[in-house]
C-alpha cells in the first residue's frame, strides 16, 4: 500500500519515526507533518494563505500547517502518488471520547476520510514519553493485515489508543465506543498589560465509567479500536419530531 504518514506532534516527533520505521519495510511510506507541535489544532486548515511546504527527503515534506493541512497536500498537491491510506500519529498522549472533536491527531485521518480515503488515528496513553512507541506501532504493521479484510467494503475512519504498557501486559484487542469526557476547565491571569490581559488554560480531564467504552477499556488494558463517522445528525430528535407530527 502507499501510506501517508502526518501528526499533530510535529515532524521530528518521537512516534512518527517509530511508525514510519515499522511500516516502511513493508509499504511505501510517505511523510508529511506539520513542522511543529500543532496539539488540539481540531480540524483547522489553511484557506487563505500560502502553506509553506519544506522537502526534508525523498517522501518526506515538512508543513507549515495544521494536520489537515498536511493531508490536502498529500492528497492533492501533486508531489506524491495516490495514497491508500492515511495513519495519523503516533500521538504522545491518548485521544479518548470527546478529544476526538479537538484532537489534530484524530483529524488528519478524518480529513482522508472526508475524501474518501482511509484514515486511522494512533495515539498511546502516555504523558509525553515513552518506552513503547516502537510497540505501538509494530501493532500498527500487523494490523493493516485485519484492516485490509475490514476496509474491502469501504473506505474506514478508525481511532486506536495503545496502553503505555509492555506488549506482555498488554490485555488483547477491543472494539469499542467513545466514552464521554468531563473537561474541568479553568483560567488563570498570567498577566496584564493596561486593558489587556493574557490567560492560561488549566484544569483536569475526567473519564466517564461507560461499559465498553475506549477509557474504560484502555484503563482496563486493552487497546482500544473505535469506528468513527462523520454525521453528526441527531437522529433521535428527527425520529422524536416525526413520531409528534412535526415536519419542516
């Protein structure tokens, strides 16, 4: 397969090289990642201004954009055959329930996925470091073997936690949902300048306790595969409307 690698990390990051190392012997792997960190970017893209786009090797370009950015190009801009698929990460850190909607990890393989083309997010439970990136995505090689069976139908938009744990500790595979995550936001004043002031994101993240759910499931030791889609329609309240003789 022709593979597009990107990140939200950047493309001197730790997972990326693990993942680019572990599926190049078998494909022919192409990188393209922002040329820094670009964490929580969501699925912002450029629309009016030029991208700039370094050519750091052969297959390999450094983009001065978003996630999403770095997908377009690959798809569209000409410089690399068509690609199979899109594997976004390895992302230093996990990407569970609602960081789905603001991680640029999971938004590089939605933007594939927005054109037709394959894409999965890897991200492993760590906090910046680990000793298991190489792991992680070894998984990723061995995978692509089920998910060429699963993908015969269509085109796949999948999203992969990995336990930052030893393979032996690892407890199996599980398919799963996405769980529901609190945000406990909070701002601080880190400082002021006349009117102006300057504000800093803190707080924690909590993990709802859903049966079959990525978190649990992860937390559980389990690597975690959740099928996403992009319809966000609220089908419930359409079926709810209708069942009331309510129509447009």
């Amino acid at each position: 397969m022709n593979i597009l690698l990107t990140n939200d990390d950047g493309i001197n990051s730790e997972g990326l090289a693990a993942l680019c190392d572990a599926l190049s012997g078998r494909h022919e792997v192409y990188v393209i990642a922002p040329n820094g960190e670009r964490s929580a970017c969501s699925n912002a893209i450029t629309v009016r201004n030029d991208l700039g786009v370094e050519t750091l090797s052969e297959g390999r370009y450094a983009v001065d954009g978003f996630p999403a950015d770095c997908v377009n190009v690959g798809l569209h801009g000409g410089i690399i055959p068509a690609i199979d698929l899109v594997i976004s990460g390895i992302n230093h850190g996990p990407n569970l329930g609602d960081d789905v909607y603001f991680s640029g990890t999971t938004a590089g393989a939605r933007t594939a996925f927005i054109f037709g083309v394959s894409g999965i997010a890897l991200s492993l439970d760590c906090i910046g470091a680990s000793d298991y990136f190489g792991e992680a995505a070894e998984f990723m090689a061995a995978y692509l073997e089920a998910y060429q069976t699963l993908s015969e139908r269509g085109a796949l938009f999948l999203n992969i936690n990995y336990p930052d744990l030893p393979g032996g500790h690892i407890a199996g595979v599980r398919y799963t949902t996405l769980g529901k995550r609190r945000y406990r936001d909070s701002y601080s004043i880190s400082g002021r300048e006349g009117g102006a002031m300057r504000m800093r994101l803190e707080g924690r993240i909590e993990s709802d306790e859903l049966e079959g759910s990525d978190a649990v499931e992860l937390r559980n030791g389990y690597i975690s595969i959740t099928p996403l889609h992009l319809d966000c329609t609220d089908h419930a309240f359409i079926r709810r409307l209708s069942g009331q003789g309510v129509h447009g």
